[in-house]
C-alpha cells in the first residue's frame, strides 16, 4: 500500500485532527517539515480520492501554511517521503517562507455573447457585411462570411490585448506575483493566478468587485481561491491522473 502526499508544510505533528472519507491523515517528518500524507486505499474511485484531497488541504490550509502537491502523487513508503524531505530540505523551507501568510486567489475570464454586437457596432465594415450577407443565399454569403470571422477575430484579439492590460495594471500592485496560465477555449480572456498576502485578500476581492462592474457587460468572472498550486512546482513519487 502507498501513501498519498497531500502536501508539506512548517509544523513537526505526527497526528493531523482530519478524518474524512475514511482516510487516515497523518505526518512524515523531518526536522521541523511534515509531509501531510494518508494511506492509498487501493479503491480506484478517483473523483472520490480528488474530492478527499481537496477537502485535506481546505481543513489545513484553515490554520497552517502549505506547499500543496496537486492530487495524485502516491509515494511508495514513508522512507521514500522522508528521503525527499531529507534531499529538499532547504529548497522546501524557501517555498514555506515565500508563502507564508499568503493566498492563491485565481481569475478566469470569458467573452459574453454581446462581443459581436460590440464589435459590430464598432465596426463599419463588419456592419455592412453582415447586411449583405443577410440578403444572400448560404454559399454566396460564405466567402463574406468568412470574411467577417477573420475581421472579429482581429478585433477580439486588439479587445483582449487592452482590457487584459488594464485588469493586471489593477491586480498586479495588489499581489505579490502573478502567473498568466494557457488559455484553454476561445472565449477564454484571462486565466490568472494571483499570490496575495492575506491582509489584502480583502482589497484583491473589492478590485475583482470593481473590475466586474466594469466589463462585466463583455465579460463573465469565474473568480475563486485555491491551494497555491501555481508557486510551487513539488512532485514525489508516481503521480495519479484523473482522466
């Protein structure tokens, strides 16, 4: 049986006050570093083991700091935990202290389907296309159609380029650091993770606030806290894929 390593962080307890969904939360140690494990209980149920380790790091992440690991790195046994503790010792005690007393606070950010009512009126020549193709049958209308994709297309980019600009000119000075992440669909505008000390996790909610009164006719908000799975980059072990 392996063990799941849920995270690391600065507190020497053998014993962890978390029981949830039957697994049994405890500590590898080393010095003054615990790696928050529980035992793999083999069920191959892996919306049950996320869920598990999600909940895990909230209770945790109530009261302590921690290098989260995202879900899925099962080590072999608690010497191979403790090797890896032995081995990054120093470069886990900097992670520590870079986060300490902060949060991930992450944004996404989609267009609405009023982007092309705005471009459209913003533009002259997508305008007068669309009319014309309006009065044209289907494979008539296709070239100028295409033309219309190409020209909106351009237009989001340019759109995206400065409301991106003018949300991190607001965001940034609040944080500590920043990661732009890929965009995953088209719609996407911005997918950003935010590292934020916790005395000013009130005024990053107020500025998001503000932001999404601004463009919130264009854009919708998807704005939530997380681990800060995006400042660490720890792995052990073999690692578990939620297909």
């Amino acid at each position: 049986m392996g063990l799941r390593v849920h995270c690391i962080m600065e507190l020497k307890m053998e014993k962890y006050d978390i029981n949830i969904d039957d697994c049994n939360v405890y500590a590898v140690t080393y010095k003054d570093l615990a790696a928050v494990v529980s035992d793999d209980l083999g069920r191959n149920d892996i919306i049950r083991d996320m869920m598990a380790h999600e909940v895990i790091l909230e209770k945790l992440m109530e009261k302590y700091t921690v290098i989260p690991l995202r879900f899925g790195h099962i080590a072999k046994s608690r010497e191979e935990v403790k090797g890896f503790l032995i081995k990054n010792y120093r470069l886990l005690k900097g992670l520590a202290a870079r986060l300490r007393g902060k949060v991930e606070l992450n944004l996404k950010l989609f267009w609405k389907d009023t982007l092309f009512a705005k471009i459209a009126s913003e533009n002259l020549t997508v305008r007068v296309l669309a009319k014309e193709t309006a009065k044209l049958p289907e494979r008539q209308a296709y070239p100028m159609k295409v033309r219309i994709g190409q020209i909106v297309e351009k237009e989001m980019a340019k759109l995206r380029e400065r409301i991106v600009g003018e949300i991190l000119s607001v965001l940034n000075p609040i944080s500590v650091d920043v990661r732009e992440n890929e965009l995953l669909t088209r719609e996407m505008v911005l997918n950003a993770s935010f590292l934020v000390d916790k005395p000013l996790e009130t005024k990053f909610d107020g500025a998001v606030e503000d932001l999404e009164r601004r463009y919130g006719e264009l854009l919708a908000f998807k704005y939530v806290k997380s681990p800060p799975y995006s400042f660490t980059t720890v792995k052990i072990g073999v690692t578990q894929h939620a297909n």
